[in-house]
C-alpha cells in the first residue's frame, strides 16, 4: 500500500459560486483524492468535533464531481485525554455519511488513541507496542475490506 498526504492547508474556503472552476489547488487535492482507492482521515478534536479547516474540505470535495462517493474511509485520531477524539470522530463519520460524500466506512474497527503523549517518543513515532499492533490489525482488516468491496463493484 502506498499512503500518500492531501494537505488541506492552502485550500481557501468553499465557495458555491466558483465551485465548477475553482482555484488549482482545490483541483489538484481533488484529484488525488479521486485517484486513491480508499481515504484515511486523522483528525484531532478541536472543540468536541473536528477542524473547521477538515470540514471545508469536505466541503470541496462533496460538490461537482463528488470524488469521495463510494470510496472507502478510515478514521483515526489521538489526543492527550482519555476519549481519543471520539467526539470528532462522531461528527466526520456523519459528514461522511452525507449525501454528496457517501463513502463507506468499516464498522467495527474504530481507532481513540488516548493519553498519546504517552505512547509516542519525542519525534513523535508512535512506541506503544499494544497500540502499534492494534493499528497494524486495523489496517489490515481495512485493506481485506476494500478489496472484497471493489470485488462487489
Ligand atoms: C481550538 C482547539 C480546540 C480543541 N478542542 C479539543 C477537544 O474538544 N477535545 C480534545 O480532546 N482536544 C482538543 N484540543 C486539542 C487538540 O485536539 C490537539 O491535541 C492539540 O491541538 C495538540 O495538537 P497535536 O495533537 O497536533 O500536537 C483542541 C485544540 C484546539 C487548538
């Protein structure tokens, strides 16, 4: 498996009007994403749900050509407190539920890392062994999952 990084960062805000032809940068992170066969999202929590800068580029990539429709997603997330972003992760799998997003999502296979600060070195690798081999079995069971789904397609 390849993992490649959509950066959200310059993408400006959703804007209905120019959505047919919208700034190069919003093209090429549509693009990839339309290029890759499945999305994982790690989003942090910020105020119980997730990033407004994470939601707009949903926003984007809901509208014209609608790239995520029947693509597979993966959510994980991590934060210092003990709920490791559940609440984020409550309102994206909603988001991702939407109609112009419509991207299916493994159940049974969610990823709360709590208390991160103390699973992970000073680089910021993850150490924590048990964490790291429940990550490894998710993303296996990820994988054997969107390969029967494009089996059904
Ligand atoms: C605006 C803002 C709101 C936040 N709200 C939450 C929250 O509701 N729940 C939570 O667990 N962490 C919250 N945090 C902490 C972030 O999830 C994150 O842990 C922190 O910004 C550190 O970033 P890092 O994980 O990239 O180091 C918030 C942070 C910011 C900046």
């Amino acid at each position: 498996m390849d993992i490649e990084i959509a950066s959200i960062r310059d993408l400006p805000h959703y804007d209905q009007d120019i959505e047919n032809e919208p700034p190069a940068v919003v093209k090429e992170f549509k693009s990839k994403v339309a290029a890759a066969d499945a999305v994982l999202w790690a989003t942090p929590e910020y105020n119980y749900s997730i990033p407004g800068v994470l939601k707009n580029a949903i926003d984007w990539l809901s509208r014209v050509d609608k790239v995520m429709i029947g693509k597979p997603s993966l959510i994980v997330g991590a934060s210092r407190g003990a709920l490791g972003t559940v609440r984020a992760q409550q309102h994206l799998r909603d988001i991702l539920y939407s109609i112009g997003v419509s991207s299916p999502i493994m159940l049974g296979n969610e990823v709360y890392i709590g208390a991160v600060h103390e699973k992970i070195d000073e680089n910021g690798n993850l150490t924590h062994e048990p964490t790291v081999a429940f990550l490894d079995q998710v993303v296996e069971n990820f994988v054997s999952w969107c390969k029967q789904a494009q089996h059904q397609k």
